[in-house]
C-alpha cells in the first residue's frame, strides 16, 4: 500500500473487547455496515443516535424514573421539541414568571405556526382552571420557577390536567431528579437544560426530554430529534455524562450552602426580600416541603432599593462573578431585569443567585463586605 493509503489504513480501531473504566469518547460520524445491511448496535449515523448520547439519554430516562429520554444540543432545542410534538391551533398554558426565553419563543416563532398561549400564576389552582380551552394541549410548569423560585404543586395540576385530556410538562432543571421527580408525582414530560446542574462546570451545552412511557408521542419527539438535527455532539454527552457522576454530591452541597445563605439575608437590613423555598416565608413553603427532598441552590434576593443599586451590589461582591447561568461549581449572580428586558415582570430590584461548592461562610462574609460598601 501507498503512504496515502497506510495512513488511513492502520489508524482503524481494531480493539473490540475491551472494557475502560471510563466510557470513551466516539467521535465517528458514521459506523461501518455488515455484509447483511444491519449495525452493530444499531448506530447508522451520529445524528440518529451515537453511543456517548445513548449512555446519556439512558441515564438521565432512569435518574428521573422515566421511560426514554431524548438527548438535544440546548434546554431551548428540547423545549422547541416538545412544543414542535404539538399541532397547529392547541393551546399552552405558561406560568406567568415562565424562562423568558420560552415566552418569546412562543411570541416570536411559535404564534406564526398558530400555536396559542395562556400565561398564569401557576400557584393558583382555580386561575389554572380557568385558563383551559377545548384545544389546551399541554400545560408547561417550572417549580421553582425562574427568576422568582415560585413552586407549583404538580400532583394538583397533573390531575387538573387529565382530566382535560392535555398533558403536564415540568422543567426540572433547577431541582435536578436529586431534588425532584416530576413523573412520580403526576407529570407525562420532564425537560432540562443539562447545561446546568447535569453539566455542573460551565463548559458544556445541551437539553433533555424525558417521557413517562413509550407512546406515539415518544415517537413523535424520537423523529423530531433526527430530523431536525438538534443533537449534542459526543463530547458534550461524554461531558454531561462525566457531571452526572457527580451531581447528587454537588447539588446537596449547592443545597445547603443556597439555605444558609438565604437565612443570612433575610435578616439583614438593606435586604428587603429573600425568595428561597426553603425558607418559612415562602407562600409555598409546605408545598415545596411535600414534593422536594430538598430546596436547591438557586434563589433571588430583592434589595432595598432600585435597579441602579442592585447592579452596584453585583460588582461589589468578590466571589460571586456576574454572569447568566446557573448550576456550576461557582456561584453566579445577575440582575435579571436587565438581561430579560422591559417585557419581563421580573421586579427591577431582583438579583438571581446560583449558589457554588465555595466555602457558604466565605459567601455569607462576601454579601457583608458588599452590602456594607453599597
């Protein structure tokens, strides 16, 4: 053979019993067919599934007691997914704090397609009741919801729900299944950005979808995914899946620093609200209780004072960096306003906090040293 041809030649794998530790990385777009038609595994092409991606799907389908999951390249592609399962002319009901991002989308793309929408507080269950129509067809919950870390009782919309023959998605993102089990208490689909917690260092994009059975909607999402070309590549699966690993240890850590935290500053003076499920406050504290192993590490804190004086407060702080996101190692903090825009109900006051793996004492003497120089 030519020096052409040996270099294509001898770096072919040729180890096929072997069984690492950690699970490779495949990068092959493609995989070789048998002499009958068939492939080994069933991997044809990376975009119709992958084995770093199937480990993925896999994983997160049984953290979350569910029955198939559907890997995709962000949480907003898995959120298109399943508003893409829908048919022109059904209707959405949406919390009325909902990711703002999923609001324009259905106000920007969605609304050409005729798809309608309801936004509603949901923690008030006769306002859900009375958001329903003939053609509602899903009812999209986030507990706790983003910015506002309001919770929703799944189980009461979940019956609610069924019994209008439309179906419950729950973004768990925030909780992680370490935290919450949206298909145990009533839910038919989670989703998350598994950018977040599932990835937990910031290095690393991508969404899920987990179904509580294999049914025609299953199928539907299975063929959305393949042709629609939103999938994460194998290294963002190998890097999720490498977070998943880790994730029960860092979110109960992210938990308790995120309580300690959120009881320092609701005492303090210059802190006019802290909005943390874990605390007694909270209007859905007893809710929260019941359907959550744990509170989180995400919460807001609304300062006294006005936008001006909340961003002061950001740059202030030492160990906290400005910056959207949520879930890693770090701790984040932004001014959600700004980065949601005039549309947004979020209150001008209100920051939004991801709490890290540091230290919770060096965080809580940060937010003194902060609150003392603003």
């Amino acid at each position: 053979m030519k020096i052409e041809t040996t270099a294509i030649k001898s770096t072919e794998n040729h180890l096929k019993n072997l069984r690492p530790v950690s699970a490779p990385l495949y990068l092959s777009t493609t995989f070789h067919r048998n002499e009958d038609g068939t492939y080994n595994e069933g991997f044809l092409y990376t975009r119709h599934n992958n084995p770093n991606r199937q480990i993925l799907e896999q994983s997160i389908a049984t953290l979350e007691n569910g029955k198939v999951a559907y890997a995709f390249s962000s949480g907003m592609a898995a959120i298109s997914a399943i508003f893409q399962s829908l048919k022109a002319g059904d209707h959405v009901i949406l919390p009325d704090d909902v990711y703002f991002n999923i609001y324009l989308l259905c106000k920007e793309v969605l609304r050409r397609w005729d798809l309608q929408y309801t936004l509603v507080d949901m923690t008030d269950l006769e306002a859900v009741e009375l958001a329903f129509f003939d053609n509602t067809a899903l009812v999209w919950i986030e507990t706790p919801s983003n910015p506002q870390l309001k919770i929703t009782d799944i189980q009461a919309i979940a019956d609610l729900a069924h019994a209008k023959n439309a179906l419950v998605a729950v973004d768990n993102t925030w909780p992680s299944p370490v935290l919450q089990q949206p298909l145990d208490l009533g839910a038919d689909i989670v989703m998350h950005s598994t950018t977040k917690y599932f990835g937990g260092h910031s290095d690393v994009l991508g969404g899920c979808v987990v179904l509580k059975e294999q049914n025609e909607l299953a199928e539907r999402l299975s063929r959305i995914q393949v042709l629609s070309g939103a999938v994460p590549s194998p290294f963002d699966c190998w890097l999720v899946t490498r977070g998943i690993q880790t994730l029960p240890l860092r979110v109960k850590t992210q938990s308790q620093n995120a309580m300690q935290l959120a009881q320092f500053l609701e005492q303090h003076l210059q802190i006019e609200r802290v909005l943390y499920p874990g605390l007694e406050s909270h209007p859905q504290y007893e809710i929260a209780k019941q359907q959550m192993k744990g509170f989180g590490g995400m919460l807001a804190v609304l300062v006294k004072g006005d936008a001006k004086r909340a961003i002061e407060i950001t740059h202030q702080l030492k160990l906290f960096t400005v910056a959207t996101s949520l879930g890693g190692v770090e701790s984040l903090i932004e001014h959600r306003k700004s980065v949601e825009g005039e549309e947004s109900l979020t209150p001008d006051n209100l920051l939004r906090l991801s709490i890290g793996l540091e230290n919770v004492e060096d965080l809580i003497a940060d937010w003194e040293q902060a609150l003392k120089g603003c």
